[in-house]
C-alpha cells in the first residue's frame, strides 16, 4: 500500500473549509462519503462531529502552502520535461487511477478503459503520420540533402 502522506486542508476542492476534502486524499476515499459521514455524525446527534472539524480546520494546513518538492526533485522533472515531446508530456502528465469500490478515489473502470483506449488511439495517430513522413519521397529527398 502507498504511503499517505501528510494530513492537509483542500480548501480548492472543498465546500466550507476542505477539511473532508483533505481527509478524503488522505484516506483515498471519494469526497462525498467523509461528506456524508460528517454530516450524518452531526446529524445522530454525534456533536463532537462539529468541534473536531471546526479545531481541524484551525490545525491543519492548507495544501497549496506547503512546498511539495525538493529543489533535487525539481531538477529531475525539469531534465525529464526537456528530453520529452510535448504529446509525450501530455500522456506522462496523465496517470490514471481505477478504484476497486466505490469508495476508493479514482475513475470507475469503465472511464478508465475509455480513457486509456483514447490514449492509445492518439498515440496510434501520431505514429502513423510519423511513419506517413518517413516513408514519403519527401524525407528521402531531405535526407539526402542533409547528407551532401
């Protein structure tokens, strides 16, 4: 299993302060559950509900105020993005997350298929015309060219 990381605020995806949003990452659950239980926990009566996520939204940091990378981090992504194409940027940029139950953050695996397929069928494109420009006259004659 992956490690979690640190306990943050998401006030960018959240609805009041992003402290369900924050602990929905932190757990890799979907938002609407932590959602959902918080607000049937103040609901039943459970009261304590309201002064836990009002103490954690004066604790816990923000996620866009943390440094997320070491400089050394920063250098290595910095030389991968600069020794990649732009359509290649594209697709390592993309990581796509299938989630086992419903609760589990990520893409159903039908979306998931449907977006790898989409992929695929891009990256296919872009090989056919690089093949398409290869095998024409017109890079035989800019080789040869190139040659003299």
């Amino acid at each position: 299993m992956k490690g979690r990381g640190e306990l943050y605020r998401n006030p960018s995806q959240g609805k009041i302060a992003g402290v369900c949003a924050g602990l929905a990452e932190y757990f890799g659950w979907e938002t609407w559950l932590v959602r959902i239980l918080v607000v049937s926990g103040v609901l039943l009566g459970m009261g304590w509900f309201v002064v836990i996520y009002i103490a954690a939204w004066f604790i816990l940091d923000k996620k866009n105020s943390k440094v997320t990378a070491s400089p050394v981090k920063d250098k290595i992504k910095q030389a991968v993005t600069n020794a990649t194409s732009a359509s290649e940027k594209d697709f390592a940029s993309e990581s796509i997350k299938v989630k086992s139950r419903i609760w589990q953050a990520g893409e159903p695996p039908k979306q998931a298929f449907h977006d790898i397929r989409r992929k695929f069928n891009t990256l296919e494109r872009e090989l056919r015309q690089i093949e398409r420009y290869v095998t024409s006259p017109e890079f035989t004659v800019s080789r040869e060219i190139n040659n003299l």
